[in-house]
C-alpha cells in the first residue's frame, strides 16, 4: 500500500513540475513558427462520400455480428420465436 502511494506522489509530482504554456490562436497566426508548432489540425477537405464509404460497411458489419450472435445462442440454447396469436 505504501508503494502505490509513493508512486501515485511521484507521478503526481512529476505531472506539476512539467512545464506548462498555452498559446491563443491569434498569437500562434501572427509567428510562422508557432504556428508549426503548435496547432496541429488536419487541413485537408472533408469528403462525406470517403467517410460515408467506411461508415456503412463497418456499422452492418457490427449489426451483423450482433445478429449471429443472438441467432447462434438461440440455437444453442434451443430456443426459438414466440408466436402471437
């Protein structure tokens, strides 16, 4: 227990002697170098069909594993649909 708590002080500690700075955007527009260095996005344009083409397969990929799932359990354990009347 005594150890787990040293390390959560020293980890704790070392995450408060990091150097800390912060950098408004504004500032970071007007130095070339800032800019570089700090703001880090993606600047290429959003394709909606790219995206919608690894969207769809993986999302009936996963409603397709859900489904075999629930059949496969239903055969194991024997059961089947209720019918209404």
């Amino acid at each position: 227990m005594q150890r787990l708590l040293i390390c959560l002080v020293l980890a704790a500690g070392g995450q408060l002697a990091a150097p800390a700075g912060a950098v408004t955007l504004r500032e970071a527009t007007l130095d070339e170098d800032a800019l570089k260095r700090f703001v880090h996005y993606d600047t290429a344009e959003f394709n909606q069909w790219f995206h919608l083409a690894i969207a769809l397969p993986v999302m009936y990929s996963i409603l397709f594993c859900i489904w075999a799932t629930v059949t496969c359990v239903m055969k194991v354990t024997g059961r089947s649909r209720k019918t209404r009347d």
